[in-house]
C-alpha cells in the first residue's frame, strides 16, 4: 500500500525536531511495510532543495521522492492572488490557493495516479 506524505520543507539533513519527527514518522510506515511517496515544494520553504541529496537517509525515510518546483503560471497566480488579498485587506484562509496553487494541485493529482 501507498502513502503519500507532504512536506513543505527539506527534511534532509534532519536538523530540527520537526525534521527528525517527519522522519521518524516516515522510517516507521516504512518499517510496518507502507511504500512512501515524500512529496514537497520549493514554493513555501525555509530550508532550500538541494538536489541530489543524501541517498542513504533518503532511502530510509521515503521510497520516492518528488519535490514540485513552481511554473510561470504558478507564479503569476500567486503575485496576483497576493495582491488580491493585499487589496481586500483580508488574511487568506490556509486552504487558499496561496499555498496550493494550480499547478500543484495537478502536479498531486498526476503523482496521485503514479504507479
């Protein structure tokens, strides 16, 4: 069975206790047998994709990895759907489209359907 397991951030090196928790939690699903897809982003990050990274840990926490890296359109979007907000002087909900925009939503709809 699949699990697919979003991260905004680069756990890898786990430096951070939120790091070594994610990591934790991925080894252990991998342990009762679960394939685990790590998905995350460069759009909302502190800690910067550095690809390749480590081999070894990657393949103790995950069985794939995919990090999805903002379009053009993506781009755009957010500039606007930032000034949007700015505009009508209102905080976005965390289900906006500021955190997931289009591309991203199809970019998990397509990993979705990998096999």
């Amino acid at each position: 069975m699949k699990v697919l397991v979003f991260y905004p951030h680069n756990p890898f090196p786990p430096k951070t206790g939120s790091h070594r928790r994610f990591t934790g939690i991925c080894m252990g699903l991998k342990s009762m047998g679960f394939q685990v897809f790590f998905l995350s982003s460069t759009l909302n990050t502190d800690t910067k994709w550095n690809l390749p990274i480590d081999k070894d840990l990657k393949n103790k926490a995950a069985d794939r990895l995919f990090v999805y890296t903002p379009n053009l359109f993506d781009r755009q979007y957010l500039k606007f759907a930032h000034r949007y907000y700015g505009y009508l002087k209102k905080i976005p909900a965390l289900s906006s489209d500021l955190l997931c925009p289009p591309g991203m939503r199809s970019w998990f709809s397509k990993i979705l359907d990998y096999n």
